[in-house]
C-alpha cells in the first residue's frame, strides 16, 4: 500500500459520460503523482449511450448499468484510485 500522499488529487463527481471516459483513460495512461476519487450518490451508473440499442433488443439492460460497489475495481484506477458513493453537499476553497 502506498504510504505517502498524492501530489495532486482528481475528484470526479458522477459517473456520466465524459466522467466514465475519464476513468478508462485513467486506467490506461494514469497521471503521475495524482490519486482519481469517483464520487457517485448512486450505486448504479446507466450508460444512456447503449440506450438505443437496449431499447433495439441488441443488449439486455443489465449491460448498460455500471455497478459502483461491485465493478468499482473495474473502473477504478488500480494504483492511486478510489470510488465511493456518497453525495457532495458543496466545495470549500482553500
């Protein structure tokens, strides 16, 4: 385990689209010296962009839900990240 803190941290509010995106750059090219945090108030995610083809019969609903709490290691950054559920009630400067 890592003992010392990042350097920078990326906090990710949701899981919509562009943040999704996010995660699965972050997954492949992640940014030195900075820890990624998802923060989601629901433990299900729906990818609207799979939408149409649900609604098409081409994939069953369940494909187009991210589960936070399960597949959290699947979309989490596997060094320097984490996932939580949970609700942002402001942001404080420093």
């Amino acid at each position: 385990m890592n003992e010392t803190l990042p350097e920078r941290e990326v906090v990710l509010l949701g899981v919509g689209h562009t943040n999704a995106y996010v995660l699965k750059q972050w997954r492949m090219e992640p940014l030195a010296g900075a820890r990624l945090t998802c923060i989601s108030d629901f433990a299900l995610a729906t990818y609207s962009g799979m939408l149409p083809g649900t609604l098409a019969g081409l994939y069953p609903p369940e494909r187009m839900q991210i589960d936070l709490v399960r597949d959290g290691a699947d979309h989490v950054p596997r060094d320097g990240g984490a996932a939580g559920r949970g609700g942002v009630g402001g942001l404080g400067g420093a």
